[in-house]
C-alpha cells in the first residue's frame, strides 16, 4: 500500500533493496535509460516482483511532473540518485515533493559531492524539507530528511492531521469491545478528552446515537496519536451499543483489530467470548486491556490469587483464538496486554494509567540504575513460573509478577491512603504526583495517571499490534453499519469501502443512495468535512445519504 518514487533507477539495486523490505510497497522509478543494461535489470526485477515496479523512461525533470498530473498516488518515500547537475537536482527535489504526500521521507544520494551537498543545504535552509529529529544516516554520502508537512487551510481537517488521513498504513480501525459495566465508556471517556482529533473545520453536530448509562453516545470516536517520527496516526475506535450483539456482528466488516476491555476484578462473562470468538473468526486482532487493577487488589489481598485471575481471563481469550492461526496470541511479552484503570468516571475522565511490563520494567530500570544485563534476566520472570526465595526457582517462594509488579502497586496505594511527608516525597521521585485540588479517591487516581498515563500506551499497543486497512478492490462496495444523523437533519452512512466477501453473507443488505456531497469524518459529536482532504480509500467515514432505509447495516451505491 506504500508507494515509493525513485529517480535513478540505474542497475535496480536501491529498488531491489526497498521491494524486498517491503512486500507491499509500490515502486515507481524514472531513468534516462542511457545504458544499455538498464532495461534488462528491470524486466528482472519487474518479473520477480509482479505489479510493484513500473519503469518511467526519460528525463525526470519533464517525466516526473508529468506523470504526477497523470496519476493520483503520492509517495511516501523519494530516493533522489539521478542526475548529478545541480540545477537538475534542485529540480527533481521540488518537483518530488508534488509527487509525495505531505511529510513524505526524502533520501538524497552522493551528499559527500560538494555542488550537490550545497543543494541539500539550500533545501534545508528554505524548508523545502526538514531533518527528522532522531537521525539514521551515519555517513555523508547521504541526505535523509521530511519534505515539510503542507500549509492546511481553516476548512481542512484539523491541522497536522492531513498525512494520517491520506494514508492508509498511518489509520487503524478498531471495535470496542467489553462485557457490561466493565468500564468501556469511562475509557472511551478518558481517550477522547487526552487524545479526540481537535481544530478548526467545517462541521455538523451529530444526535447521540444513544442516551444510555455506561454506553458510549457517538459509535465513532476517532483519536490521535504521535508517535515518534512526528507524523500523527488516526485511531479510528468503533464503539457500537455493547449489549446488542447485531450491533456488534454489524461493524465486524469496518474494523481490522479490537480493543477488549476486561474488568480483571469481574471477569469474562459466556456471552462476551461467543461474540468475542465471532470476532475473531473474522481476523480482527485484539489488543487486551485489563481494567481495574486497583479493584482487584482492593478486593483480593492475595497477590498470587490475583495473578491466576488475570491468567485465567488471558487463558481463556486466547483459548478461544485457538483456531483461528493467522492471528497473534495475546501475550504480555509482546506488549499486546495492557494493565492498569480506564478512568475514574466519565464525568471526570482523570485517573486513566496503565503499562505493559516492558514498561513497567523500563521505569524500574531506570529508577534503580540497572545494567543491560539485570534487565535482560529480569524480563522472562516477570510473568509465568519464576519465583523469587532469596533467589530464582521455577517453583518455591513469591513469584516474579507478584513480587516486582504487584507488590509495588500496592505499596504506592498504601503510601496514598495513609500519606505522610516522607512516603509522598519518596513517591514524588518516582513521579508519583497526585494532582493539586482533588481529594479521596481522584486525588489518589491522578497520582497513579501522573506516573504512567494511560492514552499513549494503549494507543501505542494498538498501533503496534492492529494492522492497517488494506487497499479495497476495484470490485470493492461502500459498506456501512448504521447511520447517524445531524441536528440539521442530515443523515451519514458509517462506513468504508469493503471486498463484496466480507459482508454478512446471511442478511440480505438494504441499499440506498449517496447524496452528491464528499465525505465526512464522524468525530464524536461532531461529523466534519473532509472536502479539501483527499482521504485515503479504505477510510472509515460519513457517507452522507438522502433517506436511510432503516436502522442498521446497508450499502450506499
């Protein structure tokens, strides 16, 4: 779904290096083919990598323009090795970034060259492009640098957000999902005050899509995350009513991964894994957050009985996954387990934190100076059979999660309940810093939510571990779950292009037609238009339509 344009495509080995890394990418090259073996090299590689080479022949300061006035992708990556002129280097530098989406990646070839080096640093000093904050190019033979993001006007989406929403493999689209009352709407609560999509843009105001207690009123709550390469991600969170399973069943088509929302105090319920394993059973990955940790410690002092309850709710959903191979078990290894408390409330949406034990172990390290070395025996034992009796045994004595996880928790809750000077100043170092005008149990959550805030680490994990949309077929219909409707009157269809295999073979879907309006982006409360943004296909968005046909799944020709 990556598109690269290459300028030098020479013998083929720079994209013969970015083919096999990438076994989606799409490279465009543009060449003189001035030697005679270029055109074999391609054919080469062209034969072994089918519909993901295309040859431009020419000379790329006429053929690049050229071909972006022709063609609606954009690249995300530009490896500029053409010619070594000066001004026709200056060209193709400006004339790439037409060809890129907004922050695309630029590496330019032979820096070491003096007359080219000046180039690079004319484009540097103009802004034509940036330099990254963390730098990956140890020698000076090359130029590695973002073309700077486009200007966005007030009417577009939110500024910043654009490369997020013209991108595919920077979206995620992902159902909520969580027995009753396991905490699902104060977590959506929290996730959208820290990180909902905010700034100036044409919008609607959207009728709540329900006026229950401990549900969600918006089904689409879009948030965003900054990962550390400065260009935002979209998080598209479906969050349909988690007591009606047609609901539920309805947005399976939508989404490509899950959110499991589990009180680890209560349990899963029978119900919540038959609809779980319907999901599954359609490939969607699921990332687990354990909710309600400090509950389940109020309630079991035994740290070792708390242990076999969060592995027999993680045994269980697995089990469950079991015969479904292409996807992932979930373990706390690989960060897909994410523990901690959505929020105190919905009203109040604070007290939201939360770790994976990669994390968790990080800030230990950290605290106490640990070498590479006691990290990297520390890590195994901090789940499973390793316990601790003034040394390591796989049996026999206070086992490693409940000794450097468990233990610890409780201690900063004690200090919280019982405060003095010196246990606060101790906690204070740690970062554990309750929040100044709160009391009772808000002031002890903001303190938790100080030392590891929730919205980054969980929406990390699901970046990390729910794959992108794919690119929809040609064949491909526009698939929505249900509509929401403005105060205005106007109604959406929520939805995205789909493969016409993935919708519900046994229902027998309406059909209604779109209005002549582009799309919009349902954010929350609000439906926002997407007009000056050309979203990627395979977005999640508002499909404006003239009349629903009912309440429910359909498709929009």
């Amino acid at each position: 779904d990556s598109v690269a344009v290459e300028i030098g495509f020479n013998a083929g080995h720079s994209a013969l290096l970015m083919l096999s890394a990438h076994p989606k990418l799409q490279v465009i090259a543009f060449d003189l083919c001035e030697h005679a073996y270029t055109k074999p090299c391609f054919d080469i590689l062209a034969a072994a990598f089918p519909g993901r080479l295309r040859l431009v022949p020419g000379k790329s300061q006429q053929t690049l323009p050229k071909w972006t006035a022709e063609n609606s992708e954009r690249a995300d990556l530009v490896h500029i090795d053409g010619d070594h002129d000066p001004a026709a280097a200056r060209t193709d530098l400006r004339n790439a970034k037409t060809a890129a989406r907004s922050g695309a990646w630029v590496v330019f070839d032979d820096t070491c060259f003096s007359p080219l080096k000046a180039v690079w640093t004319e484009m540097l000093e103009s802004q034509l492009i940036t330099l990254p904050a963390r730098q990956f190019c140890l020698t000076s033979r090359h130029g590695i640098a973002r073309y700077s993001q486009q200007a966005c006007k007030q009417e577009d989406l939110h500024s910043g957000l654009r490369p997020a929403l013209e991108h595919r493999g920077r979206m995620r689209h992902i159902l909520v999902m969580a027995p009753t009352d396991h905490g699902q709407d104060s977590l959506l609560g929290y996730l959208s005050r820290h990180r909902s999509c905010t700034g100036k843009a044409v919008s609607k105001k959207l009728l709540p899509n329900t006026k229950e207690r401990h549900q969600s009123q918006w089904i689409s709550l879009p948030l965003r995350f900054d990962p550390p390469d400065d260009l935002p991600c979209l998080l598209h969170l479906v969050a349909p009513h988690f007591g009606d399973t047609q609901q539920i069943t309805d947005c399976f088509p939508l989404v490509d991964g899950l959110l499991v929302v589990v009180d680890c105090a209560e349990g899963l319920t029978d119900n919540f894994c038959t609809t779980f394993g319907s999901a599954v059973a359609h490939g969607l990955q699921p990332v687990l957050f354990l909710n309600k940790l400090d509950k389940l410690l109020a309630l079991e002092p035994d740290n070792e009985l708390c242990y076999q309850r969060l592995c027999l709710i993680v045994d269980r959903l697995n089990g469950v996954m079991d015969g479904v191979p292409s996807l992932k078990p979930l373990t706390v290894e690989d960060g897909s387990i994410v523990f901690g408390r959505g929020s105190l409330s919905v009203a109040e949406s604070i007290g939201g934190w939360g770790f994976t034990l990669e994390q968790f172990l990080t800030e230990m390290a950290s605290r106490k100076d640990w070498s590479l070395e006691q990290v990297e025996k520390l890590r195994p034992r901090l789940w499973g059979d390793h316990f601790y009796n003034g040394r390591w045994r796989d049996s026999d004595g206070e086992r490693g999660f409940c000794k450097l996880v468990l233990q610890q928790i409780r201690g900063i809750y004690a200090t919280l309940e019982a405060p003095d000077n010196v246990g606060l100043a101790r906690l204070q170092e740690r970062g554990v810093t309750p929040k100044e005008g709160l009391t009772g149990n808000a002031w002890k959550q903001s303190a938790m939510e100080a030392w590891m805030p929730l919205a980054d680490v969980l929406l990390g994990a699901l970046i990390q571990h729910v794959p992108a949309p794919q690119a929809p077929p040609s064949n491909a219909v526009f698939y929505a779950s249900r509509c929401v409707e403005s105060t205005d009157g106007q109604c959406f269809a929520f939805g995205r292009q789909v493969c016409p295999q993935k919708l519900p073979a046994a229902q027998n879907l309406p059909e209604t037609s779109a209005a002549a309006l582009a799309p919009w982006l349902l954010n929350g409360p609000a439906a926002v238009a997407l007009s000056s943004v050309r979203a990627a296909h395979g977005s999640l968005m508002g499909l404006p339509i003239d009349r629903p046909p009912q309440q429910g799944a359909m498709t929009v020709r």
